[in-house]
C-alpha cells in the first residue's frame, strides 16, 4: 500500500539529479517546456502535452513544464508549474519484482497531476491567506526546474525545501487540502478519459496484491468502495472514495460542455466544505468528509 500510495500523489517532492538535455517540437501550448532527465523521448512527451493542451481547453490551467524522468512508480505536480512523470509507469512488487505497465498509465497520471495543477490555481485564488506558502513552493520550483537544466545546485534546492518546509501553513495546507485535491485531480483524469475506471486502470497490473488493489478501487468512480477495506478509506488518495461513486453515477458529463460545468461545479462545493472544515478548525474524518462535500454537491 505504501507503493501504491507513493504512486501519483501531488505532495511528494522528487529530486532528480541528472542534467537537461533539449527540447522536443511537439511540446507546446499549455506544456510550455520539457525536460529530459535520463535522455530525450519527445514521443511521450508529445502524448503528455497533447493531454494537458486538451484539459486546458477544456477546463482551463496553468501553464507547466514537464521534467520527464526515467523509469519509476512516480508522478508527480510539484504545487509550483513542474508536473513530474516517468517515461515508463512500473510498478514494484513485494519482492522487487518489476511491472512495466502500458503507456496509458502515464498518459491517466499527466491529466491526473494536470488536475492538480488547475486545484492549485483555484485555491491561490480562494486561500490568499497562504500567499506565503505559494511563493515558497513556486520557489522550490523553480530552483527544481534550474537544477534540472544544471543551474542550480543540491544546495540551492534543500535550502528552498528547508525554507517550505518551515513555512507553518504547509502542514495546514495538506491537512485541510490533500484528499479534496487528489478527488478533484481523479475527477479531471476521469472525465478527460471520459472512463470512470480511468484511474483504477492506470495503477493496475495483473500481479498485484488484494490489498492494492482494493486501495486502486477507491479511486474508481464506477464502484462502490465495499466495507472490508474501510480501513483505507482514511488515506488521501481513497478518503473521498464514496463521493467518487456519487460523481459517477450523478455527475457524469455527456459532452465537454457538460464536463466543465459539472468541473466548476465540484470545483466550488469543495472550496465552500475547505472553507467550513477551517472554520471549524478540524479536517473530517472520511465519513463525514464524503457526507459534506455529497451534501454541498447536490444543493447547487
Ligand atoms: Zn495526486
């Protein structure tokens, strides 16, 4: 589970340490740049900006700059402008057995950081209270960025890491934001794919555990999450399981018009139940969480 977990998470800061190399044709738009880590592939990464170009049409988002490393269960949106992605999606098993899985799986996770990506617009917009904390981790993303085109040093990027991770609202920041984020990142991929099992598919593979696999099914949105595994349902990735089966089954655009709206819509209901849960001054547990943020779905 903790692989699993690791794996298209929105928090996890990766540190590459190789070196650019140049830039492909194909990466434009939306995905203003791309740097290689291990050796340019320009295939994937034209894969990868044609899916964020597509979202951003759809739903509108930042601008990013993709840094494409090697192989790995990992991806990552850096919360600054760098969506971080291996060129081949594998998975470990227990031990260290390796799981190449289909290209898909990286192309679901791009429009799933992507979903961070417009998140993370949304809440500098709704939370300016954590100015400070966005600047910091646009910091760490630049200096990342600068690191990986062999301008910065090891040095320059702990020393940012170190000033954010000092910054107090970071700590607020995940308690309050990193469930709604990882949904609404889920709900992006999802509908882009127009496939409720979209994120489901891009974590399976055939070996893997019951256990793994019942967490993978609480990103489903074609699903009901089954009682057995309630356990898990504390996890950011799968605590707001249960208002993914009320997406797929309420709010399940026939065309991208509808898509958008029903974006917005979400977008919203989970700004208004942030709001409500700091007020309060506690982040929900998974049940009362799924009931607010259903509650807030259905009003509008
Ligand atoms: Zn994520």
């Amino acid at each position: 589970m903790k692989r699993l977990s690791a794996t298209i998470t929105g928090l996890l800061m990766m540190s590459f340490s190789a070196h650019a190399v140049p830039v492909c044709a194909d990466v434009k738009g939306t995905a203003k740049d791309v740097i290689f880590l291990e050796g340019p592939n320009c295939d994937i990464a034209k894969d990868i900006s044609d899916v964020v170009n597509e979202i951003s049409a759809t739903f509108g988002g930042p601008s990013v700059t993709l840094l494409i490393g090697g192989a790995s269960d990992n991806a990552n949106f850096d919360l600054g402008h760098l969506i971080e992605l291996p060129y081949q999606m594998i998975f470990y098993g227990r031990y260290g057995s390796e799981y190449p899985v289909p290209r898909m799986s990286v192309v679901i996770s791009a429009a799933h950081e992507y979903g961070h990506a417009i998140f993370h617009e949304r809440f500098k917009e709704e939370f300016p209270q954590f100015a400070d904390l966005v600047a910091k981790l646009a910091k760490v993303s630049d200096v990342k960025e600068a690191k990986a085109r062999g301008q910065a040093t090891q040095e320059q990027l702990s020393q940012a890491m170190t000033d954010l991770t000092k910054t107090p609202s970071y700590a607020e920041f995940s308690k309050y934001l990193s469930a709604y984020s990882e949904f609404f990142a889920d709900v992006i991929a999802v509908y882009h794919m127009q496939d409720k099992s979209a994120m489901l598919s891009a974590l399976y593979y055939q070996q893997m555990s019951d256990t793994d696999f019942a967490f993978a099914r609480m990103r489903d949105f074609a699903s009901k999450p089954t009682e057995r595994y309630e356990a898990m349902l504390s996890e950011e990735h799968a605590k707001l399981a249960i208002a993914r089966t009320y997406v797929g089954e309420s709010l399940w655009p026939k065309d991208k018009l509808q898509a958008k709206r029903f974006e917005e819509k979400i977008l919203s209901a989970i700004m208004t139940v942030v709001k409500a849960d700091m007020k309060n001054g506690k982040s929900p547990d998974w049940k009362e969480m799924n009931d607010n943020l259903i509650a807030e779905l259905k009003k509008k």
